[in-house]
C-alpha cells in the first residue's frame, strides 16, 4: 500500500510536466522552421547581365554593360555619334525586386556628366526617369527605355574618342642657304691679248680691240 501511494504522485507529476516539455520543443524549433521558410520564400535578384541598348539620353542609342554579383551592378556604357560627341562612362547599381538604380559619370567635352537612372523591370526591358548633373547643377532630364540586346557582356567594347588635335603655329622656315654674292673685281688695265686673237689677226676687224691694242703676229 506504500509503495502505491508512492507511485502514484510520481505518475502524476510526470504527465504534468510533459506538455510544457512538448511546449518547449516547439518554441525552439519554431525560429528554425521560420529561418527555412524565410530562405525559401525570399526571391532571387532578377539577372540583368546582359548588353543592353539605351535610348532617351542621347540623341542617338546609349550601348550599356551591366556586370552583376547578386543585387549589386557594374557599368560600362558608351555613346558613339561619329566621333564628335562620342564619350565612354562607368558606375554602379543596384536591383532589389523589380526595381533597377543606375549612376554612371561620363567626361563630355570639357565637363563630367553624372547620369542617374532609375526604372522598373519588366518583359526584358527597364522603363524609367533619369537625371544628369554636371558642377552640382542639373543639366538634364528626362524619361529611358531599355532592352537588353546581347547575352553576357564579353562582346562590349568602349567607343573610340578621337583625341583633340591642338592647333599648334609652325614658325616660317628660315632659309640657311647663304646667298652668293657676285663679287665684282676691279678690271684690271692689262688685257689679256689672247682673247681678241680672232680680231686682230690678219686681216681681223679691229673696232673691238681696245686702244694701243693693235699690231699683227698674233697667231
């Protein structure tokens, strides 16, 4: 009769404790199940690691490489107009569900551009608005269309700039060749005869022959 009377408040005690056990174990499994679900249920970052083609910025296409890790972007971008205005830029950006920011800065002419640019994803294309400011001063705006058009960006290559020929004065060439003076020598008073051999030989005209000059036997 003891040892039931032992028993039995024993019993008891433990089918009391039991369902704050259980409680206890599903308290600490809760975060676990709930950090699972988490990782599940969060969405990859959209794959925007393509060549894309830009317009709305420029009077003409902006061409566009954007490298991803994860959500975070790498630009190289290029605007290529004859040479004139062309111009090569780089930046970053970011994506986070649909929605895509992009900063690149550009040199134009004499001034560094700063393009931000920011739109929605959707059906392989990013429409949005885009600011540039120059000095701390907005230069321009307006409204981007973009669609990618070349998987990957291995292909890209920056646009060429034609350097800035500067105009430089080419100094007039200076003449180093020495001029020939024609140095003209006193006559002298004696006359080579032999010159007027012809003349005054016999029978020669002698209205050549300077004075005093004249005679025979020159032959």
């Amino acid at each position: 009769m003891n040892k039931k009377c032992i028993i039995f408040p024993l019993m008891l005690v433990f089918l009391l404790a039991a369902p704050s056990w259980a409680q206890e174990d599903g308290n600490a499994s809760a975060p676990v199940d709930a950090a699972n679900q988490s990782n599940q249920s969060a969405p990859s970052a959209l794959n925007l690691n393509y060549i894309w083609s830009f317009s709305g910025i420029e009077a003409g296409p902006v061409s566009m490489a954007i490298d991803q890790e994860g959500s975070d972007l790498f630009i190289r971008a290029k605007y290529e107009d004859d040479g004139e205005n062309a111009w090569n830029a780089e930046g970053t950006g970011s994506v986070e569900g649909d929605q895509v920011e992009l900063s690149m800065a550009a040199q134009k002419e004499d001034k560094m551009v700063v393009t931000k640019m920011t739109g929605t994803y959707a059906n392989d294309t990013i429409n949005g608005n885009f600011t540039q400011t120059s000095g701390g001063q907005k230069v321009g705006g307006g409204q981007f269309s973009a669609m990618w058009i070349s998987p990957g960006t291995s292909s890209y290559t920056p646009a060429v700039i034609e350097a800035e020929i500067e105009e430089t004065t080419v100094p007039a060439a200076v003449n180093t060749t020495s001029s020939t003076e024609t140095v003209q020598e006193p006559k002298s008073r004696f006359v080579d005869v032999r010159t007027y051999k012809d003349k005054i030989g016999p029978g020669g005209d002698l209205s050549g022959v300077p004075p005093g000059m004249g005679g025979s036997g020159l032959n």
